[in-house]
C-alpha cells in the first residue's frame, strides 16, 4: 500500500506539471467535449461508449464494472435504467481520478484497488468492462479467466481499446525505451508494477480461443486513411457474451 501511495504520489505531480488535471465540468462533457490536442483520442473514447450502449440497449437493472475507470467520465453515462455501477482504478486525485465528484457521477460507487488483484470481487456482473488497459495488467489473460467467473448468466466483458502488433518484440523494446527515458527524465516508473505488454497475434488469437468477438473501430475515413498511410495497426474491441 505504501509503495502504490509513494508511486501516487509521484505521478499526480507528474500529470499537474503537465497541466492534465481536468476539472469536474470538463469530465461531465466527456467526450463530446474534450482537451484540446486530443481530438483523435476521444473520438476513440466516444465509441466505447456507444458501442457499450448498444450492447446494455433495453436492459435494467445491470451490475456494471468500470476497470480501469480514470475519471469516471464512461461510468457516469451508464448510470441511466437504475443500473449499479462501480468504478475501479489506482487513481483517486480529484479531476483526475476517483475522487472526481460531479452531479452525475457522485452515484457511483468508486472503489480504489490493484488493478492486478480483483480476488476480492463476487459474482455476479451483468457487464466488466476492461477500459483501454487490458495490455496493462500484469497477466491479461489470468486476469480473464478471473473476469469471466464473475459474470452472470448472460453477462459479457467489454475490451476496449486493442492494438495487435505484427513485430510485438518491436513494439515491446520501443515501449521499454520510453519507459527508460521516463524514469530518467522523471525520476518514477511510468507504470506501478508490471504490466503485460503489447499484444501481438498470438494474443488475438487467443481472444478468439476464449470466445471474444473482435471487431475493427469504425472510425472517421481521415483516420483510417491516415493510419494506413503512417503504417499503424488496426484498432479493435472485444465483447464476451456468457451462456
């Protein structure tokens, strides 16, 4: 607990330095209105939360999960049909995590944990979303098979947020380089703890091997265009349906 607090610590002074501290109204507008410079990402963010939508359309009454939540800027749009949502994540700084309060999400059950050790959760959920982390947990597929013991009888896991690299070894030494010229720039590991890395096709295919359905973001024709000129990776998410 003390090294998660020191780590914390040190990263919110990182991400104030950087000016990233949203403010309540700010994440109450997400994500049809987001920071300046980051249109692309929350173009992105704002298909999760269709894609979410879509999937919960005419049901009630749900037991949701946030894993990996931030600010609870996704929590706070499924709270409509009585559901009981919870938020999971390290971070809690105000505007920039848990603690981030506004007229929407201060019905939300916000609950602080290691997000490598979810032990603790009972069945049943209606819904688990993984929200853009699944690569970031410290064993992704233990992880699942967790997740997927705690659905209900028709729940389904939500991954958002996939990227499946052909060379996954590139993609891994140039992330460890990153976090290298982090801890020497910053003086604190960009992560708290471990993390799985990048997924390559083995990962995809095991996605498929546990019964994920993948589908390809259906984004804007400029992005896709531009994508594929600069040679990136598509973009996916996965739902897995119990029952």
């Amino acid at each position: 607990r003390n090294e998660l607090e020191i780590w914390l610590r040190s990263f919110e002074e990182f991400r104030e330095r950087n000016n990233a501290i949203l403010t309540a109204e700010q994440i109450e507008a997400l994500p049809e209105s987001f920071p300046c410079g980051r249109r692309r990402e929350w173009r992105e963010r704002s298909l999760d939360l269709q894609i979410v939508q879509s999937l919960i359309k005419g049901k009630k009454f749900l037991k949701i999960g946030d894993i990996g939540a931030w600010n609870k800027w996704l929590s706070q749009h499924l709270l409509d049909s009585n559901n009981e949502v919870c938020s999971l994540d390290f971070f809690t700084r105000k505007g920039d995590g848990l603690s981030t309060c506004n007229k929407l999400n201060a019905q939300i059950f916000s609950l602080q944990v290691n997000l490598n050790d979810l032990s603790f959760l009972k069945p049943a959920w209606d819904l688990l979303i993984c929200n853009r982390n699944f690569d970031f947990f410290e064993d992704s597929f233990a992880t699942l098979e967790k997740l997927i013991s705690l659905l209900s009888k028709d729940g389904m896991i939500v991954l958002t947020g996939l990227t499946f690299y052909e060379d996954v070894e590139q993609e891994r030494d140039m992330r460890k380089a990153k976090e290298n010229s982090f801890f020497k720039e910053q003086g604190f590991r960009q992560f708290f703890g471990i993390v799985n890395g990048p997924l390559g096709i083995r990962s995809k295919n095991k996605l498929l091997a546990f019964g994920f359905e993948l589908y390809a973001y259906d984004l804007p024709i400029e992005y896709k265009m531009i994508d594929r000129i600069k040679s990136r990776p598509i973009k996916y998410w996965a739902v897995f349906r119990n029952g």
